[in-house]
C-alpha cells in the first residue's frame, strides 16, 4: 500500500492519469501509462473524471497499472459520485481487483447534478467518506485526501481550512496531496502550519506543469492557486512560441521539484495530464 511506500522512502514519486473521455481513446491512455511506468513512478493516481463526472473506467485503467505494471494505483472516489449503497459496491469492485489505495474527495459537482441532488448527497464532505470507507476497511486499505496550500477556495480562512483537514486526518486519513502549487515557498508555510496543528501525516506536492500558455485557465481557477511572478512571465514571453514554452515550463517544474527535494518533502506528485514526454522531459532535468 501506498502508506508503505511512505514508510520506506525519502521521497515518493507519483503521476496522475484521467480516463479517457471517449472509449476510442482507452489504448491511448494505456499507452501513456506504459510510457510513464518506463519512469519508476511509486505509484500512479487515477483521477474519477473531469469535473466530478462518473467514470466507469477508473478502476479498470487502474487495475490495469496494479496487475500489469506491477505498480500501486491509487483511485479516486468523490462524495458527488457516490451514494453508501454506490460506495459499498465500489470497495467491494476494488477488493476484487487487489486494489487498496483510495483518494476520497469532496469533488466538483457535475453540470448535469441539480440543486436537489447536490445538495442531498449522502456524503457531503470528504471526512465522512474518510471515516466510513475507514469503519468499513479498517487497515486494509490507504486512505488519501485533498489539501490546498492557500486554503480551499470556499473555506472563510486558512485557519478554518486547517481545522477542515484535520477533521479528515482524525477520520483516518493516512496521507495528503495538495492542489496544484506553483510556489514552494506557499507549500512551506502550509506544512508548517500543518506540523503546528499536529498534523503530521506525510503530505506530497502538486506539481502542475504549464507547458501551454492555456493550461492555467480552468484549472487555477478551480484551485485558487494564485501564479507567480517568475511563472507569469515565462507566459508572457514564450506563450506565443510552443518548443520554448515547452522548454522553460518543464524547467520551472523541474526547478521546483529539486528545491522541495531538497528541503526534504516526502512526496512529489506530478499531474501527468496524460502526457508522458512532458514529465520524461522534467524528470531529465533533475
């Protein structure tokens, strides 16, 4: 389990992977996968579906790098996603497949969700999904969640935000993994502060790589991670220009991960976006 990894590394190395969109594109995704297990990844996160949508094929695509890759596939699941009676089947799927890794989430709600289903939902937050998938498993399972290093964007304060997770470590988190973060120095202060709070389970960073002047968009603005300066105006000068932009967005990923491996973090996560010659390419320059 991934809680082992943990327990046996300096730094834990992992990606993210969404399924695919449309069924033609499954070998697609498998192939990416292939690509990135090439990396030695510890392990591969296997997100539910963009905005919160159903996605039937995360545990077949993450069965696939459990079974195949010989790797620890960690799935997501979402308060939005699922009901009790939903979420029993699931663990029960999960089971079956040998896979023990979760990452509960609260998750975006879909635009086909109404008001009266939203606001109905038989989890609203993700400590009571922690907790219930923890009554339900007990230590047969790995328990992840979400953190934001600037706090959620619906929490009043970081202080109120603080007092969310540690509602969600109580409920047996076993590890963190934070919302894209473009600036180490942010994630720094949110672990001490973590550490001050007496939450010390180990946290992994968020890596995003912008190596499109068009990826912040959508992404930042449902993770209020604010940009720096530094990234800002690698943007504005190479934006128009894909090969640099390429370059130097893979440069500040790359730049980032050997500052917080330096400072010791325990683990670093980099949102893959499908993509395996963007995090080949930041791996190459660490």
């Amino acid at each position: 389990m991934i809680k082992d990894i943990f327990g046996s590394k300096k730094t834990v190395l992992s990606f993210e992977v969404f399924p695919p969109k449309k069924d033609d594109d499954h070998a697609g995704v498998l192939k990416t996968i292939d690509e990135l297990a090439k990396l030695d990844p510890d392990f591969i996160s296997v997100t539910y579906g963009a905005g919160g949508s159903n996605s039937k094929k995360t545990v077949e695509i993450a069965s696939y790098i459990r079974q195949k890759k010989g790797l620890e596939a960690l799935c997501h699941m979402t308060c939005v996603g699922y009901t009790k009676k939903d979420l029993d089947a699931a663990l029960a799927q999960l089971k079956e497949e040998s896979l023990n890794n979760i990452l509960a989430l609260r998750g975006d709600r879909p635009v086909s969700m109404t008001d009266e289903q939203f606001n109905g939902r038989e989890f609203m937050y993700a400590n009571e999904m922690v907790g219930y998938i923890r009554d339900k498993m007990g230590n047969n399972v790995c328990i992840g969640g979400a953190c934001y290093p600037e706090k959620h964007p619906e929490s009043a304060s970081l202080e109120e935000d603080i007092k969310n997770i540690r509602r969600k470590v109580d409920a047996g988190l076993d590890f963190m993994t934070t919302q894209m973060c473009f600036d180490n120095e942010l994630f720094y202060r949110y672990f001490d502060l973590l550490d001050k709070n007496g939450i010390r389970i180990p946290v992994t960073c968020g890596i995003m790589p912008i190596t499109k002047a068009g990826q912040l968009g959508r992404s930042v603005t449902l993770s209020g991670s604010s940009v720096p300066k530094k990234l800002s105006d690698i943007i504005a000068l190479h934006g128009d220009d894909p090969e640099r932009m390429f370059e130097y967005g893979t440069r500040y990923a790359a730049d980032q991960i050997k500052d917080l491996k330096s400072h010791g973090v325990r683990g670093i996560h980099i949102y893959a976006m499908n993509n395996s010659k963007t995090v080949s390419a930041i791996l190459s320059l660490i």
